[in-house]
C-alpha cells in the first residue's frame, strides 16, 4: 500500500522461463512454520533471485491464494522488518542478477519500507495519534473513561470481522487466511482495509492493530502508514476503495464478490477518527537527524549490546567493530502479551531475537542475558556504555524510550537510512527519485 499505491502499477516483462518455473527450493506453504532466521532469509533470497525475480513485475498483482503467495512474489517481507536481511544486500543481489529495468519495480517495493519509516520519523504525532486513538477505541462502552466520542463504533460488527463472519464471503477468508497463516497478499491487504473502512464502517485504527497481531512482517510504520493511505488521509483527497471487478482480476477469478461493496462516492462519506490529514515533518536539521548520532558512541568503550526486534543483523550493522563485553536481548513476550500478539507472530518474534542474539554472541564473543524491558537496568554494570541500533518508530522505540529516561542509551542508524530519511518528506515518488540517484546510500 502507499500514496502512489505502489501494488497497483502493472508492468510487463516477456520471460516466459522464469514465469514457468519456481523453485522447489523457495516454495513453501505458510501453514506450516515459516523459519525466521538469518539463514533461512538468504535461503530464499537466493532462490527467489534465480527463480521469481525476472517474473515479479509481471506477475505480482496476482493474489492466487495462500498455497501460491510464493509463485508471484518474494515472502521475504517477515526477515526485511525484523532485518534479518538488511535492504542494501537485497537491492545488490537484484542488480548483480538481471538488468536495472528487469528489477527495478521489485527495489522499488524493497524501498517502500524505508519511505514509511522514514517518513513516520519525519510525524512523531502521527504513530501518537494512532496509539491515542486505539486507547479511546479500546475504552468504548465506558462513558466515564471514553473521552472523545468519536470512539464510538459497533462493537459487535467488529468483533464480526476479526473472527470471519462479517458475512462478506472474500472478506472473511481474508480474516481466515490471516489468522491461519499471518500473511496475506498486498492486494488483499488492500482489499480488506478498504472493505473494513468503507463497506463496514469500522474505525482504520481497530483494522490496523487486527494486522499487527497477525503479520508476521508486522511492521507498524507500513502497516499504520498504510491503512491511513487506504482510508484517504495519507494524501489528501486519495483514498483507496476495493472494486469486485478489481478483486476478480488480480485473484484470476478465484473470488467473485457476491456482497454489495461501497462505492467511491459512499466512501467519500465516511469519517475517520483521525486528528491530523497532513502534518508537516520536522525540519531536515530537526528531530529525525538529530536524534542519533552515530558518532557518540565509542567503539573502543566497554559496551552493553541490547539486541531487539527491529534489527538483528548486529554483524553487519554500524556496531559490528563495538567492544561489546556483554549482550542482552530483550525477551518479546512481554512486548507480545501487551499488544496480544497472535500465538503465530509471538513465535515467529522469538525465533528471530534467538537467531539474532546467538549470532551477536558468537560475533562479539560477549555473554549473553535476557531480560524484559523494565528489567534491563538490573543487567547494565556501572560505567559500561549502553547501545544498541536505533528501533523503528513505533512499539519498539516506545519501549525503549522507557530505558533511555533512566541511562544513557546511545543509538547506531543504519547508513542506508540515515542517507534516505531526509528524503522521506512527501510522496514516494520524490523519495525513489532521490533513492536511485544516490544509490539507496549503499557504498559503491
């Protein structure tokens, strides 16, 4: 999803081989458990590059059901957000296999993370917003603790929706299939964002946080940003609204839409618990750059690594050279029972934090703790400098920010980042612009 509605642009490329075959190497299904790994993801990037990427432009609009997501498109979304795999070995692997015009629309959506979360970096008071609105969302029914009464919505509907029985048939296999699996395609995530805010009327934030409990490639800028381009507020004035000729298209008539959907000038009419359409981002020199400073830390310092969900690829991050003397990764399940975190996606958290903290441990041949975020601090030895790489905004940063009011926590950005964020600003159109002409901040 996105302002440009990056799943919608429908190039063509003739590679008839590609097209014909996959690799029994890459295919899976996600019904069974998805290994989040290090490993596994250059599994599949590897796989993927040789077997689906000529193909992807042509074919990746084509939702045809969870046995075949791995037909038509990568699934390495579960290892980018965690950052299992980091953005740049993904982009060199595309370049090094085919011609910049064979993969250009796959890198494309590789950078569409980074725009996301560069540009929520930019509007701090919009992940505030979203949080503040499921608050009042989640205090519903209660007159006294309801502050705002554009919280109201049918309790009952919504719970309709999240259990697959909204009476919508395409709609509720989506629920199924996300629930069972914790995937869904881009088009369907489309689809179902659209059908909750237009067709059900249930308020986007409720949507949103349904996902975030059952992606495994949960990531809550793209999934927020993304449900707030669907309901219109991401570009004024565009709002994305699910056809049934559209839906029979893109699922090569798999789905029919039997059910009446809202129509454009219906959508139109809805309203949105939402308290700001456009807000402006900080100035380049302001709260995004300055905020991390890569050079306060000292990597010839004895260090304290904590190693959280947002990036474990700690090896090949700006802390790889660190004198780190001991490691603590932080434990999701606290994080997991506070969000609800579906069974599925708690796992799929601690499986990639495991992987992550062993492979800092044998790098940094530091020892290796684990705690909870309250209880860090019981970890950290006086004097011993406290880093770890910079978390997304979002519920990790949230956490984080808790420990960091009481230590010196110092942070490590990503250079692909720090070199992109600041053009994160408007419409990603602009920001690809700027992506591809600076060679996304890799070094040559």
């Amino acid at each position: 999803m996105g302002s440009g509605a990056p799943s919608m642009a429908f190039h063509r490329h003739d590679y008839p081989s590609a097209m014909a075959t996959t690799s029994k190497l890459f295919a899976f299904k996600l019904r069974c458990a998805m290994p989040l790994n290090r490993e596994e993801g250059l599994r599949r990037l590897e796989a993927f590059t040789k077997s689906g990427l000529a193909a992807y432009a042509a074919r990746r609009n084509s939702d045809l059901g969870p046995d075949h997501h791995h037909e038509v498109v990568s699934l390495l979304s579960p290892y980018l957000s965690r950052r299992l795999l980091v953005e740049s070995e993904c982009i060199r692997a595309a370049l090094a296999a085919f011609p910049q015009d064979v993969v250009s629309k796959w890198i494309d959506e590789v950078i569409w993370r980074i725009y996301w979360r560069g540009w929520l970096e930019h509007r701090p008071t919009v992940w505030r917003e979203y949080v503040y609105a499921l608050e009042q969302l989640q205090k519903h029914g209660d007159k006294e603790k309801a502050l705002d009464e554009r919280a109201l919505y049918d309790h009952a509907l919504y719970d309709r929706a999240i259990r697959g029985k909204s009476g919508i048939a395409c709609f509720d296999a989506w629920a199924d299939e996300l629930r069972t699996h914790g995937y869904l395609h881009n088009h369907a995530r489309m689809w179902f964002a659209s059908i909750w805010i237009y067709t059900l009327r249930l308020p986007w934030q409720l949507g949103a946080q349904f996902f975030l409990r059952h992606l495994i490639d949960g990531d809550p800028a793209v999934n927020t940003l993304s449900w707030r381009w669907v309901a219109g507020l991401h570009t004024q004035g565009k709002r994305y609204v699910a056809t049934a000729e559209n839906i029979k298209r893109c699922t090569d008539g798999r789905v029919t839409v039997r059910e009446r959907l809202a129509t454009d000038s219906e959508a139109a009419s809805v309203s949105h618990l939402a308290f700001s359409l456009d807000p402006k981002p900080v100035a380049s020199t302001g709260e995004v750059d300055n905020e991390v400073d890569n050079k306060a830390i000292d990597l010839t310092k004895e260090t304290t690594l904590i190693v959280h969900a947002d990036d474990l690829y700690l090896e090949g991050s700006e802390l790889k050279e660190a004198k780190v003397r001991q490691i603590i990764a932080i434990d999701p399940s606290e994080l997991s029972q506070t969000l609800q975190l579906s069974p599925l996606v708690t796992d799929a958290l601690t499986q990639a934090v495991t992987d992550g903290a062993a492979r800092a441990k044998a790098h940094f041949g530091a020892p290796l703790v684990w705690a909870k975020v309250g209880a860090i601090m019981e970890h950290v030895e006086r004097d011993q400098q406290l880093i770890c790489m910079k978390p997304h905004r979002g519920y990790w940063s949230d956490a984080l920010s808790r420990v960091n009011a009481q230590v010196d926590l110092r942070y490590a950005r990503r250079g692909m980042d720090t070199a992109l964020y600041p053009h994160a600003t408007k419409g990603f159109f602009q920001f690809r612009g700027a992506a591809w002409a600076q060679n996304f901040g890799m070094e040559a």
